[in-house]
C-alpha cells in the first residue's frame, strides 16, 4: 500500500498523490492510502468507507460544521505520471484536477488542532465520468447524514480565488426530416442540412444575458456544439442533428431552462430532445458561515462558469463554494501544473477560517 504523509508540506503530499494513478474506476489503491493515512494520523474523526470513497468527521459538538470535499479520480494519464517539479511549478496528472485540493484538505485534517467548526472530509470517486457513476452522488443515496453541514467547499482549482455557486447545464438534440434525393437531382429532394439554417441564424443572433446574484456574475452562452447528417457524398440527406448546449445562470431552474430553449427555437419545425440536464448553484454567499469564508479568502471571489458537485450541495440546501489551487483551464491537459504557491496560500487561507485565526 502507498503511504501518505498528511504532516508534510501540502506540496509534497500534492506529489505523492498525483503519484498513485486513480483514473476513474481504478481509486482502490489511493482510497486505501487515504483511509490508511486517516485513520493513523488524525484524531477525533469517525471514519468509514464506501466503494472507494472514503469519508471522515469530527463530532465535537461545536456550533457549525463546515465540509471539505473532493473527489480522488482522474481523467486518464497522458505521460504525465509520476509528478515532476520544475522551480514554482508541480507537474502532473491531477496536479490541478484536483489532487493539490485533496492534499490541503488531508494536511489540515491532520494538524489542526482545535478547529472553530466540526469538518466533514468526503474524497470520492469517479467524478470525472458520467454522473450515474459519481461517487458524491452514491454518498447521498446511501448515506445522507454524512452530506449535511452549514458550508461545503469543494476543492475544484479556482486559482486560489473563491469561486461561488455553479452555472446549470443543458444539452438538446435537434432533429430535421426530409426528403432524400440524388445530389445530381438535388430538386427532387428536401435537404435535412439545409433546413438547419434558421436554427444556425437564431443561435448566432442570441444575446446571452448576465445576472449579478450576490456580486457573482454568471454569463450564459446558448452554443451548438454538434452537427451530423448525410450517407454519402452523392446523396441529398433527409434526416441531420444538431447538438445544442445551454450554460445557463442558477437563478433559472431546469425547467425554465428546457422553457427558455425551446422558445429560442419556437416556429421551426424541430424534433426537440433533451440529453441531458443539470441545474446550477446559487452561490449564498449570505449565509453567515460562507461569509466567514469569504472575509478569510481577504473578501475576494467570483462565479464559478461550468458545473461542479456544488449543485448537489445546492440543492441539499448547504452553501458551497469551489475553491482550491490550479487554473482550471490546464486540467486535464497533457502538461497540467499547478504553482506551489498556490497550494501553500490556500492551505493558509483555509486554516485560518477553520481556526479563525
């Protein structure tokens, strides 16, 4: 079994986490080392685990219990384990996405002392497949207790700087119909590509709104990501799709995003197929315990554009905020690194909210 020193520097630990390959499916071994690393470095926690999630809490009685989440998969290795540091910079797979967050949540665990709030800690599997695999996911089917606090941070990278609530995210497949003809008597056909042209014009001229939800702002994009159709280079196609994609603000809800889309689209004749569907988080960066956090992390922070896990915190009711080191533009890129500095000021940042020092 890999051993894991929760005492070291975060950067260290960062490294030999991002050691142990876990692409998803495969986090037998690090779940291991984590329950193993937890369960002899750490007091006062109850710790248990599940598949290969592995999670811990303290019940000290202390007024407010703030959770530390994070998820120990990756995408798959592309040469780029084992780590390898080069001056400011640790190199590696997971460096960013997200094995530097584990590693300051793992390091706090296992030398403060005296924290203000009781910690939840929940390092989970397969997060960077589909959802119906998600750890976090399994976690609050089977075990809901565990997933209840006052704040969740997610150690997702964020660059050092807290990112609040999630974008929603929707996927709709369009379809046309019809008629199929020889190209070379293209008249006697109807072409399926063609009748996409008012749907392509509609999606350019969109005016994608921006919503200010307690001083976060969330810019919405409404995109065609797919486009297929056709049998053969010589035939008039009667059937193509059209993938489209909705980033949409947390204020709306899911079904007023499917609303919203289909009226984007209304008079045309469409098949209209939702494929998938994801509301976003409200940031609630007025709640009392997030607001601690924010005044620590020196009052700085933004939305968060993409989706997280912190939907699933949001809808749980539990404030939750992304917040770890690494730009999130270099995960799952062959040359993913993080700056050390980064590790060591969120480290000093998140101890200093949970001891309120």
């Amino acid at each position: 079994m890999s051993t894991l020193d929760l005492h070291a520097d975060p950067i260290d630990l960062t490294a030999a986490l991002v050691d142990i390959p876990s692409v998803s499916h495969d986090e037998s071994v690090i779940a291991a080392a984590v329950e193993s690393a937890l369960h002899t470095q750490t007091n006062g926690f109850e710790i248990i685990r599940n598949g290969n999630a592995v999670l811990a809490r303290t019940n000290r009685g202390l007024p407010s219990r703030v959770m530390l989440a994070g998820h120990l998969d990756t995408v798959p290795i592309a040469d780029n384990v084992p780590s390898r540091r080069e001056g400011d910079l640790l190199h590696g797979c997971g460096t960013v996405d997200m094995k530097s967050g584990d590693a300051v949540f793992l390091h706090l665990a296992a030398t403060i002392e005296n924290p203000v709030h009781d910690l939840t800690l929940v390092f989970y599997d397969c997060e960077e497949i589909a959802a119906v695999h998600n750890g976090l996911g399994r976690i609050e089917r089977e075990m809901p207790d565990w997933l209840q606090a006052d704040v969740a941070i997610l150690g997702e990278p964020t660059g050092g700087q807290i990112e609040a609530g999630c974008q929603g995210t929707l996927r709709v497949t369009l379809t046309t119909r019809g008629t199929r003809a020889h190209s070379a008597r293209s008249w006697l056909g109807d072409n399926a590509i063609h009748r996409f042209a008012p749907v392509l014009q509609r999606l350019a001229d969109y005016s994608a709104r921006s919503v200010d939800i307690d001083g976060c702002v969330y810019r919405e994009g409404l995109s065609a990501v797919r486009i297929a159709g056709g049998v053969a280079g010589n035939v008039v196609p009667d059937a193509a799709e059209l993938d489209v994609n909705f980033r949409f603000a947390p204020d709306r809800s899911a079904d007023q995003a499917v609303d919203h889309v289909r009226g984007v689209f209304d008079g045309l004749e469409l098949g209209f197929e939702v494929t998938d569907l994801s509301p976003g988080a409200l940031p609630g960066l007025s709640d009392p315990a997030a607001a601690a956090l924010i005044e620590a992390a020196g009052g700085r922070f933004r939305a968060k554009y993409g989706w997280t896990d912190v939907s699933r915190f949001s809808a749980l009711g539990i404030p939750a905020v992304n917040y770890g080191p690494g730009d999130p533009n270099l995960a799952h890129k062959r040359d993913e690194h993080v700056p050390v500095q980064q590790i060591t000021d969120v480290t000093t940042v998140l101890r200093a909210y949970l001891t309120a020092s």
